[in-house]
C-alpha cells in the first residue's frame, strides 16, 4: 500500500519587512497561489536549477547547428560533436546532470 499523501518539506521560518509581505500576498492572490507557492515561484525564477538551464543552452545550440547545416537530417555524429562540444565548454553540465538524474520528477 503506498501514501498518497504529497511529501511536504519541512516548515522554513521566513522573516521580512511587513511591506514585502504585504506585495508577496498581492502576488499570490493575483497568481491564486499561496504565500508560500508564490515565494517559491520568485526563488526558482532568481536560482533556476542548473540542469535545466544546461539543458535549455544545449537544445538552443543544436537548434542553431541543425539550423545552419546543409543536410536536410541530423546526422548521429553532428549532433554526437555539438553534445560534446557543449560539455567541453561546460564541464560542470555532466555533474549537474548526473547528479539530477538521482531526483524524481
């Protein structure tokens, strides 16, 4: 038998200045969110999560190779040098995904 109750984090004290949290709560009824899904929100759009924004740079970067190519189809090894191009460039990218492979979704 398995819970099907969601997993919550624990809770997280957060202190600020009465006029931030009165703008926090303007957003969230505007968004209908909580406070605290509209919090979370504006922290995941300042500290996006790595990955995702590797990912995003890599896709962009075989878009434009694709793109610029002569040949109506990918081949396996174009698109095969653009990934490891990209890792080259961005060594810390493999760690990040590896590491987020371990996460569930």
């Amino acid at each position: 038998m398995t819970d099907s109750t969601p997993k919550q984090e624990p809770p997280y004290g957060l202190r600020m200045p009465p006029d931030l949290k009165a703008r926090v709560k303007v957003a969230a009824e505007a968004n209908n969110r909580s406070m605290n899904a509209e919090i979370v929100a504006a922290l995941e759009e300042k500290y996006p999560d790595p990955t995702v924004v590797w990912v995003d740079e890599l896709a962009r970067k075989i878009m434009a190779k694709l793109a610029a190519g002569r040949e109506p189809k990918a081949t396996k090894a174009r698109l095969t040098k653009v990934v490891e191009e990209f890792f080259a460039e961005n060594p810390d990218a493999a760690e990040a995904l590896e590491r987020g492979r371990g996460r569930s979704s």
